[in-house]
C-alpha cells in the first residue's frame, strides 16, 4: 500500500510518500515557511523525475497540504495519479505521555489526547496536530496513524523514569523520563538485532547501546529489544550533549543563571536548548562537521567540544552496560554516528576493558550498515543508518492492516 509519511512542524511539513510493500520512497519533500508571510518554498523530489522548487506562500498547513497533493499527482513531477492511491497517512508525534505506548489509528478522541500531552511538549504536539487535523480534512475515510518518539521508550522500568523529585510531581504533572527519538532507536534496534543474529546472537536476549547522534542525540539501552534506559528525559533537553543543547546540567546553574543574569525562564529555555551544546562551547558552529574542521585547524574550544560529546557518550556507555549487566553491541546512528569517523572513534577509545575494539581501518572505510569491531572485540560495534520513515510507513501499515 502506498503511505504518506507526514513530519509536521509549527512552520514546515516534511513528507515522504513510500509504498509499504516494496519499502521504495516513491517522492519526498519539504515545505517551509507555512504561515509566515512571503518566502514559502516547496522542495519536491519524485523518484526517477528529478528535484522542483515552488515558490508558494501557504498560510496554514492544510494549504501546504494542497499545494504538496498537487505536486504527488503532477503528471510531470508526481508519483502518483490520484490522492485516492493512498491508503493510509504516518503522523509523527513528539510526545505521547504516559497515554501512548505504540502507535494509534487517530481519531477524534485520540487528537483530544495528544492535545492534552502538548503541556509536556508546547513547541511539537500542536504542530503534529496541525498536519493531523489537515489531512482529516483533505482526505476524510483515510486512516491516519500517529507513530511517537516516545512510544519505544514506555518499556522502562520506573526506578529509570521517576525523578527524585516529590512524588506528586509525578502523579499530578507527569513530570518523569520518557525519551524521544524513539522511533529511530527502534529501526535500528530491529536492524541491529538482525545483524547480531546472523552473528549467533540470540536477538531476544541481546543487550544493546543504540546512540543516535543528530543535531538532537539521545541513547538507548535496550535489553532483549526492550528499552530499559535512555537518555533523554521529560523533554529532549536532557543527556548527552547536542547541536545547540546542554545535555546533562547540574539544574542548581538554571537558579543560579537566572539570579545573576535576571534571566526569565525564556531566557534560561533559550540557553539550554538554542545556545548551548557545540555551539554555546565552540562559538562556532552548532554543527558536527564545522566543529571537526575547527578542530583540524587548531581551534582549542572545537577541539574540547569534541571531547566533552565523546566523554559524555562514553560514560552513558559505562552506565548503561551497568543498567543492562552487559553489553553485546553498540549502535551508531544518525548523522554523526554514521558519518563520524572522530566521534567513533574517541568514544571507543580506552573501552577494551568492557570488549569495545574499535577497527581503526573498518571505522575509517566502512559505511551504511557494518560492522567495525574487532574480531577480537567481545562488543560489536555496528553502524546501522536509520530511516525514521520508513519506520512510520511500517508501523502505519502495521496499524491498518491490524484494524482489517
Ligand atoms: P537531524 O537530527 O536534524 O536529523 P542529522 O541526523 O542529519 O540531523 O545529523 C546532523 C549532524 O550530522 C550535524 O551535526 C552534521 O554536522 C553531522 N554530520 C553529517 N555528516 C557528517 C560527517 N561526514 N562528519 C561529521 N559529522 C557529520
């Protein structure tokens, strides 16, 4: 069946239009600058037909959503010949609270729901939901599923989500971890738990580190296919150090910021997640590979950036093979982790007393999915690209087909 893969943010919606069966992405694009006044812009890609540009401003979503159909069922640059050819809609969905462990057929009750979660997430579920209400609308009778980043993570047992905060906390706000970037931590979970088969693993019994390291990075750990920690918290801001977020703080700096700068919780809110991370060390970039280049040429603070994201990955590493009592894999991901040869190969470093060995010459020339341990390496050590996508157009496959 032919899926629409929706990522729908407060001023863009990213698409993807994969047919389920073969798993092929048949047209993809972005629209941007929905709802602000000129610049609007459609980038638009159908397989085998090249990439357009269309400049259109799109007050709201549901007229980026028109613009997008026109662009899939173009005869020149479409996929497809009718919106009717599609059978279902993936929504990615930020937060899914306690509520929502796997993913769900939406309805009415359900866009209540996850309305009621945007507290916990204020700058994504209304977005999400925009691009919900907007096909409900568009394409009345078609299934549209929501897919969260939080939903891989609600295997986790309490003593990892509940904060040491007074427990009421927890009971009336729904203040505790539930970690994101889910979906991506469960494509190459499934993927790596294929691999480490092949290997004589067995796949329910693994206990695997997954690191997805974008411009947000969290990780996992995920013992026998179930996450049991990860680590991002009740929002992303949590964990490791990223792009432009802090990661891990001691939270008495937010009170100490705040008196001595007069900082308002804005302010403090841009700090942490807009200002910090290897933009607010090196001053430079907020970007990996500016800040490996930085790095190269001599510049002190990129270097220390690349050090403190490593430490950092590395002692999560040490605490989850702690949480998991034991280790038989570690998972590099997105666009750093699969593309970073430096990060991979500092955080490894040293790590032999845990089974991590690192193959300096596999790390160097390897790419997609591989293997660049050791043989020697009690830990395997797999690059596994991940594909958020194409797992939303499985899991909404999965979801309709279950409902037939
Ligand atoms: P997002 O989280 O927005 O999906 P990506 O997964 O694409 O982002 O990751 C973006 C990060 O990956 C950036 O920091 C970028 O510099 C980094 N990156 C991409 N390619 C490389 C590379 N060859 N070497 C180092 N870092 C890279």
């Amino acid at each position: 069946m032919k899926i629409l893969v929706l990522n729908s943010g407060s001023s863009s919606l990213k698409y993807q239009l994969i047919d389920s069966d073969t798993e092929q992405v048949l047209a993809k694009g972005i629209a941007e600058r929905i709802g602000i006044a000129d610049g609007g812009k459609i980038k638009h890609e159908a397989a085998s037909k090249g990439k357009v540009e269309v400049e259109v401003d799109m007050p709201n979503h549901q007229n980026a959503l028109d613009y997008i159909f026109a662009l899939l069922t173009d005869p020149a640059n479409g996929a497809i010949r009718s919106i009717e050819e599609i059978s279902a809609v993936g929504h990615r969905v930020v937060h899914g609270g306690e509520k929502f462990a796997d993913s769900i057929r939406v309805d009415e009750e359900t866009i209540n729901e996850i309305d009621k979660i945007s507290s916990l997430a204020p700058l994504h579920n209304p977005s999400n939901l925009k691009g919900i209400r907007a096909c409900m609308r568009l394409m009345p009778g078609v299934p549209q599923v929501a897919v969260f980043d939080t939903a891989f993570h609600a295997t986790m047992p309490n003593y990892a989500y509940i904060y040491a905060l007074p427990y009421k906390y927890y009971t009336h706000y729904g203040v505790r971890r539930y970690g994101f970037h889910g979906t991506s931590h469960r494509f190459v979970t499934r993927q790596a738990q294929k691999m480490l088969q092949e290997m004589g693993f067995d796949p329910d019994a693994t206990k695997i580190i997954t690191c997805h390291l974008g411009n947000g990075c969290s990780m996992a750990a995920v013992k026998g296919g179930k996450v049991v920690d990860t680590s991002m918290g009740m929002t992303p801001a949590e964990g490791l150090v990223m792009g432009t977020r802090a990661g891990d703080l001691d939270p008495a700096i937010l009170i100490h910021l705040s008196r001595e700068l007069g900082a308002s919780i804005d302010d403090i809110d841009n700090i942490i997640n807009k200002k910090s991370g290897l933009l607010g060390i090196t001053g430079v970039s907020s970007d990996m590979r500016d800040v490996e280049n930085a790095a190269a040429e001599g510049n002190q603070r990129a270097d220390l950036a690349l050090s403190i994201f490593c430490y950092r990955i590395k002692k999560y590493i040490g605490a989850y093979a702690a949480a998991m009592g034991g280790l038989d894999a570690i998972i590099f991901t997105g666009g750093i982790g699969e593309n970073s040869r430096a990060v991979r190969q500092r955080v490894c470093r040293d790590m032999e007393f845990l089974g991590i060995e690192l193959d300096e010459e596999k790390n160097d020339t390897l790419r997609g999915k591989a293997d660049i341990s050791k043989p020697s390496g009690k830990v395997k050590i797999l690059l596994v690209p991940t594909n958020e996508e194409l797992m939303i157009a499985r899991e909404t496959s999965h979801v309709v087909e279950a409902a037939d």
